[in-house]
C-alpha cells in the first residue's frame, strides 16, 4: 500500500482466518505431510501434458483453519437454526484441510463428501452455501441446474461450471498476488509519472569550439537541475498537488477479434468467450496514447506495471491447484433437472435426465479443459440443493445420486426462527433498515412486540398463500416500512419508533383483503 497517495486506489491485504493452500515459505519443513504440496497434483496426473511451476505462495501467515465447531459458530452469526446443514458442511469442508495433512497415497484417494441439501424454499440452503464459501476463502460458484436444460442446451455446457470456477479461482489469485507486489508496483508508477511530467533532457548538440571540459560541466549542471527538478516535484506528487495535471500516456488496448459471427449460435455461446480471449491474447496488443490526469493515468501505469511484476504461469498454476482442492460448486435448483414422479419419459424429461448424465462425469471427477489448462474435478467439493417438492431425491439417476452421499434436510422455519432471523443475524433485516435510515440521520427503533407481530404476519402468509420462507420477511417488511421510507427525511422526524400498532394499522387493511394480500405481500 502507499499510503503516499491520498488519491491512489488501494489494496488492502485481505486478512486470512481461512486455509488457503500453497501454504507459506515458513510451513513446516518442505516435504512434511503437513505442507500442502504446492505443486504435486500437476504436470501429468493433471493430464495436461503441461508442467506447472510450484504454486508456492508468499503467505507469511498460515492461517489456522476452523474447527467443524468454529465453522458452524461463524455460520449461526448469518443463518438461523439448520444446525444439521450446518453440521455436514462444516464436517465437509474440515475433511479438505484434514486430507491435506495425511499422506499422499492415501490422500488421492478421500474423495470429498458432496452433500445434498434439501428443503423448500426459502429456509437458508443458498445462504448456507455462500456463507461457507466466505468462510473457506475458497474458488466458489453457483448454478443453477435447471439453466441446463434450456433450449439450445449442448452437453458440453455442463462444464462451464468449472471454468467458472478456475476463472474465480484465477483472479483470487492474481489479487493476493497482486497485493504482493503493489508497494514495488507503485514506486515503479511514481517513477513513470515524474518521466511523463519531467522529461529527461536531451543532450544538447555540440557547439563549434567547445571544449570537452566545459560541455561535461555544462552537462552535468543540466543533470543536477534535473533531478532538483524531479525531486521536487516527486515531493509534489506525493503531496497530491498534480493530480489534476495532464499527462499523455501509452496504453495497451486488447483486441477484440471479430467473433460476432458466432454468438447466436448457441453452441458458441459459452465458448465463444474464451475462444475470444484466447484469440484476443494472441494478438500482440496495441498502444494507443491518451491525454489524462495525473490521477487516471496512475490508475492505468498501476495496471500495467503490476502485469510486469507478476508471474502469470505461477498465478495460473496456483490458481489451478487452488480450485482443485479447495473450489466449491453449488449446484442449486437441483430438484430441476429431476423428471417428476410418475411422469413419462418424453420430451424435456429426457433433456432434465440428460443433463444429470453431462454432471456424472464433473461430479465424480474427471479432465475439464479450460483456457488455462486442465481442471482436475476430482477434489472439488459440490453441494446440490433443492426443494425437492415435486420430485424426490431417489428419483435422480441412481449413479448421481451415489455421487452425492450425504443428505441433509433443511427444516420449515417457525414464527420463532423468524423473530429471530429479523433480529439476530449480523445482516439481519431489521439492522439493515436501520442502517439504511442512520444515513439519513434518522435513528430507527423496532418494539419486541412488533417484531413478533411481523413474523406472526409472515408465518401467517406463508401458510395461507404460498412459503416462501423467510423470504417473506423481505416483502412483509419493505410494505410495513415503505411510508416510512419514503418520508424521511424530509418529515425532519428525527426517531422512528415501530410499535405492535404501527404494524397492524400498516399491514391490517391489506391482510383483510386475500387479494391485496397475495399481490402486495
Ligand atoms: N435460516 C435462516 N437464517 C437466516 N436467514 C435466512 C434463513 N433462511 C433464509 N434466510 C433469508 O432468506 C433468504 C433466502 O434464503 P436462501 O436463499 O438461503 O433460500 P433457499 O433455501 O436457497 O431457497 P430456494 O430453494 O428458493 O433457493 C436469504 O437471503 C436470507 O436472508
Ligand atoms: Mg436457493
């Protein structure tokens, strides 16, 4: 960081309560069982035919990974209640650091334990996962399942979800990296904005009859004033005064190769992207110059200098081991690409059945190619979710089903698990509001009575119309407070206080009327 410049963008070194592999230079002793091994899944048994370098990390801190216990203490800080999701991923994700301290025989062989979360909607499965993700600073993404079985759908399409992946994985990389090298890459910047606001002089052309002696003296005053010059002005830099000065400077712009042809192909669609930026790294990028701001072109000179700090092949090849053994896939929606009980097996059935054939082969494990080489999926941890309504998790085809060992349901949440839900979770809805309503200096205050009063109306309307679990609470809430909302500030009210009166009179007219109920709730 640089704390030189007021203006400069900065980058924070993330802190790292999780494990992240490619553990520090001071992990214990090189080759113990305890070391994740920076490098040691690559090359062949990758079966890229590539060599990866060691993905040896600069972390000076290994970070201590969570107990289960700790895991699941972090995830009740966000979710309510579900202690049994909690307890299976918190269990899953502690077997990933556990595998990396045994030996490596052994090691290739404990394959992670997907897990299957099942319950309606609404009851945390999505949140769970996420939090799990932040959690485990881990390579995660999301999909849903049922977008595989859109129209236009191609088998292939299936591994987009470990590109996805990798590509994550890649940048997580590149920022930690990034942060590095930062303190050297702004020194650099520095130096090429005094060359773009000061630059060098030019030898002057030699005069008729001058003699050596005096041109070097004359030389070196020219020198000397220069840097007086460059170092004043450094002073400057530094104290944020030319920010607004004008400077041209050379900046790469990719090209884009013209690939258009092929986007309403639906087979180009997922594709298409790397092949372009495949295509686009081919090409050797050009320059172009631009008049900005002191302040602009830092933004730019940082990028650029950055780019020559960093060693792209060691990013990429920790990246690639990261997202083996520590990415995470969550396949939502999961209950989608079931065909129901009972139906027949025609038409969108059989696509739903092809698309859990196409995850066979990602969930079990298997070579997805990427831009960046080859992704092992072996180790990658997958969490499926779905509500599982209509169709059952025993009417997966039995080899994904095999694929997913540990099931997990979710619980219908109560009028209790939604008091506390608006209250307790530290992005707690109702401490949204407030905060909200504090940027407008407005302090907002909720009596118990009326909170209880909100999860009773909205345990209420899940029951009468449709559950939706707690994510009834959002829309109970934004038509309680919407008056509220709307007149602040310029009501000059200074305290807002919501009483168990507040809400009935808010909320009572439209829960008399079915209809209101149903558009408006
Ligand atoms: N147990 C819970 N504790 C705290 N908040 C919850 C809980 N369950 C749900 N929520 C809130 O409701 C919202 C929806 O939850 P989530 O996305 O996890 O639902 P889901 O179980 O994945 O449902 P779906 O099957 O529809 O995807 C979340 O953003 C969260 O704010
Ligand atoms: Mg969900």
């Amino acid at each position: 960081m640089s704390p030189r410049h007021p203006a400069a963008p900065r980058r924070t070194r993330r802190p790292a309560p999780g494990w992240r592999l490619g553990g520090g230079p001071d992990a214990v002793g090189g080759e113990a069982p305890g070391d994740p091994p920076p490098a040691r899944l690559s090359g062949s048994e990758a079966g890229d035919g590539k060599p990866r370098h060691g993905a040896t990390g600069t972390t000076e801190e290994e970070p201590e990974e969570l107990t289960p216990r700790q895991i699941v203490a972090e995830l009740d800080k966000f979710v309510i209640g579900q202690a049994a999701a909690k307890r299976a991923v918190a269990i899953a994700l502690r077997n990933r650091w556990r595998r990396w301290r045994i030996e490596e025989d052994i090691r290739e062989e404990i394959l992670p334990n997907n897990i299957l979360l099942i319950g309606p909607t609404g009851v945390g499965k999505t949140e769970i996962a996420r939090r799990l993700a932040r959690l485990a600073q881990a390579p995660f993404v999301k999909v849903e399942a049922s977008k595989f079985t859109e129209v236009g759908y191609v088998g292939r399409d299936v591994e987009s979800m470990i590109r996805d992946l990798l590509e994550l994985s890649v940048n997580m990389v590149r920022s930690e990296r990034t942060a590095d090298v930062e303190d050297e890459a702004w020194d650099n910047v520095d130096e090429r904005l005094l060359d773009l606001l000061l630059p060098a002089p030019k030898r002057e052309p030699e005069r008729e009859g001058e003699r050596p002696a005096e041109r070097a003296s004359a030389e070196e005053e020219v020198q000397r004033r220069y840097a007086e010059t460059r170092e004043k002005l450094r002073q400057q830099l530094a104290d944020g005064k030319l920010e607004k000065r004008m400077v041209e400077v050379d900046v790469a712009v990719q090209r884009t190769p013209p690939l258009e042809i092929f986007t309403n192909q639906p087979f180009f669609d997922e594709t298409e992207s790397s092949l372009q930026d495949m295509l686009g790294g081919l090409l050797p990028p050009r320059r172009k110059r631009r008049k900005v701001t002191v302040e602009e072109a830092r933004e730019l000179l940082f990028q650029e200098e950055v780019g020559k700090l960093l060693d792209m092949d060691k990013v990429i090849s920790e990246a690639l081991d990261r997202a083996e053994n520590t990415g995470i896939v969550f396949v939502d929606e999961i209950d989608k690409i079931v065909a129901p009980t009972g139906g027949g097996g025609t038409g969108p059935d059989i696509s739903r059945e092809g698309v859990q054939r196409d995850l066979l082969p990602v969930v079990e494990g298997s070579n997805v190619p990427t831009k960046y080489g080859m992704v092992k999926t072996d180790h990658i941890l997958f969490l499926a979710a779905g509500a599982f309504h209509h169709a059952k998790p025993s009417d997966l085809i039995p080899e994904l089903q095999g694929r997913f060992p540990i099931r997990v349901e979710l619980s219908t949440l109560s009028e209790q698990d939604f008091v506390r839900i608006l209250r307790e979770p530290e992005n707690a809805l109702l401490k949204q509001y407030q905060a909200l309503l504090g940027s407008d200096g407005v302090k907002l205050t909720f009596a118990d009575a009326a909170i209880e009063e909100v999860a009773s109306i909205a345990t209420r309307v899940n029951s009468e119309m449709e559950n939706i679990g707690a994510r009834r609470l959002h829309t109970v809430l934004t038509t309680l407070l919407e008056d509220v909302l709307f007149e602040v500030p310029d009501s000059g009210r200074k305290q807002i206080d919501i009483t168990r009166d507040y809400v009935l009179e808010k909320l009572g007219p439209v829960l008399k009327s079915p209809d209101l109920t149903r558009y408006i709730l």
